[in-house]
C-alpha cells in the first residue's frame, strides 16, 4: 500500500463520503472509527479490501501513537484527513466546564494527536497533504455553542500555524469548514428545531455529505501549492 489516505472518523458521515471518493479517486483508505464496529465492518466489505478500518480513540495520544507504529510499515500516507469529532451543545453553567473540555479533546486534541503522529513521517518524505474539517460553528456564534465552536476554530487556528511550519517540506495543510451537513449527526443535533435550523440558511437546505467529500478529497489529490487556507463549503450560512 504505497498511496493511501488516512481518514479519521471515516466509517460514518461526512467521514465515510470523504473515505468512499478517494477510493473512486483510486486512493486506498485507512478509516479510523471510535465506536460503531457495524458500520465499519460494513464499509470494509462494500470495497473488498479498498477501505480498512481500524478502532482509535482520538482523543487518546497512545492509542494514536500505537495505530501509527501498526501501519507506518506498509509506507507513508500521502494524505491525513482529520474528521473525526463529536457535537454536543449547552450553556456554560449547565455542565459546560465538563463539556468544553471533552470536546477540545475529541475535536481539537484529536486532531492534534494524529497530525503529530503521521508529521514527522510526511518531512522525512519530503510529500504530504493534511486536512482538518472545520465548521462554520467556527464563526458564527450562537448561545450554547461556544465550546463546539472554539473548538473547530482552534483547529483553524493550529492548521495555520501547521502550514507555515511544514510548507517548505513539501508538506500542505488545509482547512475545510462546512455549514450544516446532513448526517446523522446533524439529525441528531437538531431534532425537532431541523426546520428552524433550515429556514435561517438561505438556501433553506443543508449540504450534502457528498458535496463536502468531493471538495476535501479534490483538494487533497489536486496538485496544488495551496497551504493555510480554510476553504468554506458554503449554503449561504456563513454569510
């Protein structure tokens, strides 16, 4: 396996679409998941071996670390797509300290964790292409969203600094920030107030999972020099 991609958080959602295009794109996936063994078993056999998966706690630096000594002998990944992440909502005094510090570890952290594992790897290589999902809860704020959205743009924020320290390695890194998403999780998020939620978007409709993994995976496989860029995957919402 000498050009594959990494997708974390690639067996379900907006994950499992990036996952599915780059093995259209003829790259072969490793697709980490954290808890739903159904559906990656599920994934591995719709592609006969294209897309494995493998389960890692993102949040969990040594579990990180131990899947990156598993693989890192069939080469290097060409390309690190930091999906995975989890979505939770709720004000301040209402468990928002235990909150914010479990969604900076799921979101941020995790995404620190596998671009400090594969780096190294990608500099001696001198090639490498990371991208991080962002979200348009980045920027636009509403009450009982903060911790979510320091989250997202924290990971903003690391990609910049990442690109600058990493360019003249040969190594890129990028930012995809979409507005809402229809998923599972989105369902999930918004229950009963989907309508609501809709009706504020001016295109009145959420993205598709689709839409969002034909972007990610044209700017991970394009030959591009673009580096610290957030490029927004855009309904009208963050306008």
């Amino acid at each position: 396996m000498t050009n594959f991609a990494i997708v974390t958080g690639g067996t379900r959602g907006i994950g499992r679409e990036i996952s599915e295009t780059f093995v259209k794109q003829n790259v072969d996936v490793i697709a980490t998941y954290f808890s739903n063994s159904k559906a990656a078993s599920e994934l591995e056999e719709q592609w006969g071996g294209r897309i494995k998966t493998v389960k890692v706690d993102s949040a969990d630096y040594e579990a990180v670390e131990a899947f990156r000594n598993s693989i890192i002998q069939r080469g290097v990944p060409s390309v690190l797509v930091n999906n995975a992440g989890i979505v939770e909502d709720g004000l301040l005094l209402q468990g928002g300290r235990e909150r914010i510090a479990k969604l900076m570890a799921n979101n941020f952290m995790g995404t620190v964790n596998f671009t400090h594992a594969f780096l190294d790897d990608m500099i001696a290589k001198r090639q490498g292409n990371i991208i991080c999902l962002s979200s348009s809860a980045a920027h636009k704020v509403k009450a009982g969203n903060s911790a979510y959205g320091c989250s997202k743009i924290a990971i903003e924020r690391f990609c910049k600094g990442l690109a600058k320290e990493a360019a003249r390695f040969n190594v890129y890194v990028n930012c995809v920030s979409p507005g809402f998403v229809e998923t599972e999780l989105f369902e999930s998020f918004a229950g009963s107030k989907k309508r609501e939620i809709l009706l504020e978007i001016p295109t009145r409709k959420a993205l598709s999972a689709d839409e969002v993994a034909r972007v990610t995976v044209d700017l991970a496989t394009r030959r591009t020099n673009t580096t610290g860029s957030v490029l927004v995957v855009g309904n009208g919402e963050q306008v």
